[in-house]
C-alpha cells in the first residue's frame, strides 16, 4: 500500500476510533467518475468472501447520492447523500445484505473517491 494511503488510513481511523481502531486497509480503490462520460456505479455487494466486514469510502469530489437496495427483501431503496469530504463505513447488514451503487444522474459533474478494504486471508495464504 503507497504510503500516502497508509496515512489515509490512519488519519480515517483517528476521525471514527470506535469504528475503525482495528481497520487497516490491505487494498484501495481510487475513482474518477465523470457524468458527462456516462459513468455510474452498478449496484453490486462487494465480494463476501474477500473482503473483511468493512467497507470504507473516502468522498474526495463532488457530492452525489448512493442508493441502497436489500439483498433479499422488498424493502425499499435508501438514498444516502455522499458529500464531498465524507467518509462512510459500510459494516453489518449494510455491508453484507445491501446492494449500493450510484446511478449516472446522482453524479455530479465529476465525483472521486477511494474505497478501502481488508482483505480476507486466502486458503492459500492460512497458516496449517
């Protein structure tokens, strides 16, 4: 991991200690997306398998809103409004039970983010 996400890394858990004293991020997804260029973000769980019980992103630019769609029930969808500067976690059911993903016209003109994981131990990466 750059050393400029290490610090990232550090100063997000100094911001939400109660939530995040153990996190360290193993991976890190940077993103530019630009409406005018038709980007969107699918909604999607991220891999449960692979990826530990957080989900962090870091909103860099740009405000847009995130809906949320259970997974397995007909609740309805929850738009959560990301602001420029935000940082949320994705954890519990949220993270687990809950599509997410940004459609194209709840994109601003331009949006960055960096999402942070820790991934999962692999079969072949456990101790015998």
């Amino acid at each position: 991991m750059p050393g400029m996400l290490i610090a990232l890394n550090e100063r997000m858990r100094a911001a939400a200690p109660d939530q995040l004293a153990a996190f360290l991020a193993t991976e890190a997804n940077a993103i530019d997306y630009r409406r005018r260029e038709g980007h969107y973000l699918g909604s999607h769980v991220d891999d449960r398998q692979l990826s530990g019980p957080l989900i962090i992103n870091l909103s860099l630019a740009g405000d847009s809103v995130m809906t949320y769609k259970h997974d397995r029930s007909r609740a309805p969808p929850v738009r959560v409004r990301l602001q420029r500067r935000s940082l949320q976690i994705q954890s519990g059911d949220v993270r687990f039970s809950w599509q997410h993903g940004i459609l194209n016209e709840d994109l601003p003109e331009r949006r960055v983010s960096i999402t942070f994981r820790q991934a999962l131990p692999t079969s072949s990466t456990k101790n015998p």
